[in-house]
C-alpha cells in the first residue's frame, strides 16, 4: 500500500531495513520494528522504546477508533519518539485527528490523499484540547492572553 | 436587545466554527462528486448532525445546555424557513430537528448557523454528543451550582477530540447542579452531579454507564466526589477506557452501559481510576482562571426587584380559570423573589409534540426580549422555558403565549407527552408515535381533568430504541411491530425525577392503535378511583403494583 509522510506529496518507498512484526514474533525477538493490533496492550513495549523506530499501529475500519488511544498513549505515556504508523482503512478525512494523536506517517489507498496530507494541518487553526502534537489548546491561549493584558495594563 | 447571560464565543470559536464548516462543504462536494462513497461519508454528516431518515435528510441542532438568546432563536427561525418547511422540531435531548434538508444546502444552513454562534457538530455519530443539563440552570430556587459552565468546558474539550472520534457506540453527558435532578444523569453514559460535601466543597459524583434503549440500565456511581478542576482528566480516563475496551463487535452491544455490566462496576472503577491517576495533575487540570473566565460568562442577569404578590395577578387568577391553572402547572419558582420561571408549552391539544414553527419561534424570541431577559430554553420534555418572568408580566407573558398557542396549561400534564419521530419520519420505526400522542392529547384535552388528574408522564417510542424515553414514563408506550402490524406494549411505574430514576414494568401483551386512548382512559380511571390523598399516579401505583391497572386494561381493551 502507498506510504505518506509529510514534506512529500508523492507516496514513498518504504525502508525495507524496517519490516515491523506482529508483536507476539517480535516478543521473542524484538527488532526495531512492530505492528501492534488494536487489541494489544502496551506494557511489554515499555522498556524497549529507545530500541523501537517504527510502530505500525491499524485500522481494521476507519470507524475502529481504537489504535487513537494506543497512539496516545505511546506518546505521550511512554514517551515514544519513533515513526508511529497508521495502517488498514487510512482515509484522507481522519488525518486531522490521526496527527494529533501523534502519527506521523500514513499508509492509504485512497486517491488524493498525498495532497490532502499536506494541507491537513491547515484545516483548523484553533483546537480545543490538549494531545499528543503540542499545540496549545484555546484555552491555554486564552489564559496566556488575558495574563498579557494584565501585566501590560501593570506595566501600564 | 439585553446581553446574553451565558457562554459568549470569542474569536477562537469562531475561527473553529468556520473552518469546521469549510472542511463540511469540501467533504459535501466531494460526496457529490463521487469522490467518497456513502459508506465513506456517512461518519463525517453525522458527525455534522446530518442524518438520512425515510423521506430525506435531518439536520440536528445542538442546544448546547438548552440556552438559546432570543437572537440565536430568531436564526434557527430563518433557517428553518429558508432551508426547510418552516417548522422544527425540538428533541429530549436539547436539539432542534429540521426534517427536510437537502444534501446540498447543508453547508449553507451550517454556515448560517455559524453566524449566530451555534452548530451541528457530534449531534450524531460515534462521538462525544452535545452536553444536556437541566433547563432551568443558572434560575432555578434549588440550584448549588450552575451546572452549564460544566457543559462548556466540555462542549471545547470533547469538540473534534482527536482520541474520541471514532468511538465505538454515541456518548451522551447529562449535568445537573441541583440536587432534584431535571436532566435524567441516571440514564446517561455519564451523568454527573454537583453536590457540596460535608467539608462544604463543591464536586462531581460521577454516574457511568446509564442509558435507554434496547437494553435500559440505570447508572452506576463510580466516584462520590471529583474535585471540580479534575473533571477533564477524569472524564479522559473514562473515554479512554471506553474506547479501548468497549465492544465493537454489536453494535447493540457497544454502549459503555454493556461495558459497565460485563466487567462489572468495581472493575470499571479500577481501569478507569488507574487512568485517572496518570491524567490528574496534567495539563488536563482545569486552570482556576479558566474556570472563573467562563464561570462569570454565566453570571446571572441582574434583576432589578419586583414585588413577589401582585394585586392584578391575584385578580386574574379569579376571573381566568386557564390563567390559573397556568401558573400552577406552567410555572416554577425562581431564586429570585419576584421572579418565575415560565415553560412554555408545545404541546397544544392535538399538535405534534416539540413541533414549532418558525413564526412561533419568532414570537418565543420577542416574548424573551421584552420579558425574560432575552434568553430561552430548551428542556427535554420537549418545552420551551422563559426563565426570567417578572410575576407582574405573567399575564402579558400568558397573553402572548396564548396567541403562539403556547399557552397550554398542561406541563408535567397527561398531555405534556414526549413522543419520537416514529413511523413518520424515521427509517428504524415499527409503528407511529407522533399520531398516537396526538389522540391521547385530544382525548384528555380538558384542562380541568388534566389538573385533577395531577403529575403524569406519557412517552412514547416507534421502537426499541427508545428515543421517546418510554421506559422512565410513569405510563410508556413502545411501537412494536407484528407480522405487519402496528401495536403498542404498555409500561407502567417508570420515572427519571428528581433523582427517583425507575424502570417501567411491561403490563401485558401489547394492543392496537385504535386501542391505545382507550387503555390509557382505563388507567387513569383505576388511579381516579383508588388514589390516597396528594398521590400521584406513579404513586399509586408503586402502592397497589401492577393488577388493579391491568385487569381493568385487558377487561376493555
Ligand atoms: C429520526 C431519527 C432517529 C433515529 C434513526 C434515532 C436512532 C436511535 C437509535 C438507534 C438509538 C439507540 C441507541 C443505543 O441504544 O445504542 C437511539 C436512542 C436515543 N435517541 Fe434517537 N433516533 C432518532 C431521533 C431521535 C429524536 C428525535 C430524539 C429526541 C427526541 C432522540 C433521542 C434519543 C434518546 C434520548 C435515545 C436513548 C437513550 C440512550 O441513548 O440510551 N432520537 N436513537
Ligand atoms: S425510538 Fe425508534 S422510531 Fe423512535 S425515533 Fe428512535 S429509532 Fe426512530
């Protein structure tokens, strides 16, 4: 299936030195890289994630919303800084969700979705909540703002 | 025109908003252009509020916290006349419904909504849903805390949350901040609760896993207090768990109440609080600036004094027997003296319950100007409520009422019934709702009998999935469906109330529609005759059980 990352429009070739494995093979030997199924706990990757380069996490359905959560908690949790994947039903619609939760490359089908992930982070200037990407939430904006303004009227 | 006393959107909002509804145009003309299949795009119109029933398209408003100004009001008017037939319908869970949307103009109708602040984001679809409170917040005699302020922190938290899009099943909230409970917490996925505890602190107890439909479960407690700043980090833990572990398997299986029930509450507790533990203290923490910025956007109006009793209303009460009742039934204490709270009724004998038109909407508005400080309400008995009538312009406010007809002295009423779309809209019915209420309200039409028959609740559902609510009707109807035949299975002893939350009890087999009125009639008339003093029906019959009420049914049905 084509691979997307940002900074290229075109599909790219995937590292063939990073076949991710099913995670229970790679238990027995653990590589650099693994697919976890979206069933799969976390715990046994806790203490390999300065070895880890790739995660390849799926989307059986693209309404299956679980790998969200495993993505998170990759990120943020666990403090993972490798390439995080999202495989299966990737469609251009779920990547404004799929970079904040911390993935950082696609692998899609779909026709359009090479230019479509490069204008995703375009769509929403303003977000609400917290994640995995570090943007500042509107009302963090908002606090930061208000707390100007009262040190300028101070200073005033 | 008064200012509004509740959550004003600032440019952050707005600029959310309107990207939203450029995404929603991209995404519609790409559908159009065959670029997305149905099945592609289905997700994202529901999580637009768009909804494909048997004859077209729905739009589903939110209400966030039931609060509209009486400007906001006056959009929905527009829309409804220009996109749609003129007329909308208000739901039980603070929604306006338009019935007839076409595809392509749903991006403009979204656009227009924008322009007044309001949207149709997560009204449907497997995501976090709009916030429901009770609908007399922020003015009601009993209140703790105004729960709204709850309902948008959420409302910005749970907005395109990037983990909790594609959940496995809806996910609906409900807050009440006074300790009678007017926004059913019991039966939501997660209801809570403002109490003070005895340190005199103001939190949440955290109710998990409510809910209706096919398989109605009444909510677990699975904190007793949540300090208030924490409410984000915890209800990230519940979302968190419920999106990993909750069945994807059946989708009638997948609400976070089968969760609940399979693993059991105390394991719930356990996930969910060890989640929890790592979220507290995060950024999730809710920042006390933040909370009192958008606490005060919620402060109430300032009332200037008005006499408690006055000598016009006391003579109107003599001489206008509906103006009496009225202010029985259609009013409610204030926590201002001087002051109530007045629910307009829109269910007129014989009319479509929650229905409106758009020059009703308009009237609601200019009766909110001049006279409830601008702003409405939505509750979920499917009413309107102006919730700031000074007592000395009640009976302006009862005259205006009474030209939108609206004036229906009937809440709480036999015929202030709740009933879903039904047969006549919606492609899941086994049998109609909406004609069904429309006979038992011309049956009990008189005002007289309703106020003597006292407190009752009807609902009614088309089917199992209980949008009309039947199972905590004091008296519910179900719509089944039997080789082809509309029927209707009767529940009795149901209630949602004041925090009494009880699940009906089926009487016997189910009965014809032409059959309906009458059952209902022979209920009433068995309550009429064996009721003790100040008992209401659902009283009674928690009194005598479920026999008397049956025989009498089946002995005419
Ligand atoms: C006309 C199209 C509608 C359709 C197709 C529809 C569909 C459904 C379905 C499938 C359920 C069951 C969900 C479950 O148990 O997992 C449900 C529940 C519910 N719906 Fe609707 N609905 C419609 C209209 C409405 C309206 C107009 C209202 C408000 C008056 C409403 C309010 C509710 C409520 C309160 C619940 C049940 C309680 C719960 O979530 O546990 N629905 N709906
Ligand atoms: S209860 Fe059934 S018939 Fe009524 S609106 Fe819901 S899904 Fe439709």
């Amino acid at each position: 299936m084509p691979l997307y990352k940002e900074g290229s429009i075109a599909p790219i070739a995937a590292d063939d030195q990073l076949a991710p494995l099913p995670l229970a093979d790679w238990l027995k030997a653990p590589t650099q890289a693994v697919m976890l199924a979206n069933t799969d706990v976390l715990d046994p990757l806790k203490n390999h994630m300065g070895r880890l380069k790739l995660i390849a996490l799926q989307f059986p359905k693209y309404t299956d919303g679980r790998a969200y959560s495993q993505a998170r908690l990759l990120r943020s949790r666990l403090g993972y800084r490798g390439e995080l994947r999202a495989t299966g039903d990737v469609l251009r619609d779920q990547l404004p969700f799929l970079l904040r939760c911390g993935f950082d490359s696609f692998e899609s089908n779909q026709a359009g979705f090479g230019p479509a992930l490069a204008r995703a982070r375009t769509l929403f200037s303003v977000v609400y909540q917290s994640s995995s990407d570090d943007r500042a939430p509107a009302a963090l904006l908002r606090l930061k703002l208000r707390n100007a303004t009262a040190e300028a009227l101070a200073a005033d | 025109m008064p200012d509004t006393h509740f959550y004003r959107y600032d440019d952050y909002d707005r600029t959310l908003l309107s990207e939203r509804v450029e995404q929603f145009r991209d995404q519609v003309r790409r559908r159009l252009a065959g670029e997305l299949t149905e099945e592609q795009f289905k997700p994202l119109r529901l999580t637009n509020g768009l909804y494909l029933q048997l004859h077209a398209y729905m739009l589903r408003i939110a209400i966030p916290y039931g609060t509209l100004s009486s400007r906001q009001l006056r959009k929905l008017a527009e829309i409804a006349r220009k996109y749609d037939r003129g007329y909308g319908h208000f739901t039980t869970r603070q929604n306006l419904q338009l019935n007839w949307i076409k595809l392509e103009d749903a991006p403009d109708a979204i656009a227009a909504l924008a322009e007044v602040d309001m949207h149709a984001i997560q009204t449907s679809g497997n995501v976090i849903r709009n916030t429901t409170a009770d609908h007399f917040a922020g003015a009601a005699a009993d209140e703790i805390e105004d729960p709204r302020v709850w309902c948008e922190i959420i409302r910005q938290w749970s907005t395109l949350h990037p983990e909790f899009s594609f959940l496995p099943r809806k996910f609906k909230i409900a807050i009440t901040g006074s300790p009678n409970d007017r926004a059913a917490v019991r039966v939501h996925d997660v209801g809570l609760r403002l109490w003070r505890n005895p340190e005199g602190q103001v939190g949440f107890e955290v109710i998990v896993g409510g809910g209706l439909g096919r398989t109605p479960i009444i909510g677990k407690t699975i904190r007793e207090f949540l300090p208030k700043d924490e409410l984000l980090a915890y209800l990230e833990a519940v979302l968190r768990v419920y999106n990993r572990y909750g069945r994807r398997d059946n989708i009638y299986k997948a609400r976070i109440k089968i969760l609940v029930h399979e693993i059991g509450v105390e394991k719930m507790r356990e996930e969910v609080e060890a989640e929890f533990v790592q979220n507290k203290d995060t950024s999730l923490r809710l920042d006390p600036q933040t909370i009192e910025a958008i606490s005060s956007q919620f402060a109430p109006p300032a009332l200037s004094h008005r006499s408690a009793v006055v000598g016009a209303v006391e003579a109107l009460k003599l001489e206008n027997r509906d103006f009496a009742l009225w202010l029985k039934s259609n009013t409610a204490p204030h926590r201002m003296a001087g002051y109530r709270i007045v629910t307009a009724s829109l269910k007129p004998a014989g009319a479509p319950p929650g229905d409106a038109s758009s020059a009703q909407m308009e009237g609601v508005a200019d009766i909110a100007d001049a006279y409830s400080q601008g702003e409405v309400r939505v509750s979920h008995e499917q009413n309107l409520v102006l919730p700031h009538v000074a007592v000395e312009d009640l009976p302006a406010v009862y005259a205006a009422l009474e030209r939108l007809g609206f004036a229906e002295a009937n809440v709480g009423k036999i015929t202030d019934i709740i009933a879903c779309p039904g047969l006549d809209y919606c492609a899941l019915a086994n049998a109609r709702s909406i004609p069904v209420a429309q006979s038992i309200s011309n049956h009990f039409a008189s005002l007289a009998k309703q106020h003597d028959i006292g407190d009752l609740k009807i609902k009614i559902s088309g089917c199992i999935n209980a949008c009309g609510h039947h199972h905590v009707g004091h008296i519910g109807i179900l719509g089944v469906d039997k080789n082809g035949v509309e029927l209707y299975q009767i529940s009795l002893g149901g209630d949602v109330d004041f925090g009494k939350t009880s699940l009906g009890d089926i009487i016997g087999p189910a009965v014809g529609a032409d059959r309906v009125v009458e059952a209902v009639d022979a209920l009433v008339a068995t309550y009429l005759e064996r009721r003790d003093e100040g008992e209401r029906f659902v009283d009674t019959y928690r009194r005598l059980g479920v026999e008397p009420f049956k025989e009498r049914v089946y002995a005419t049905v």
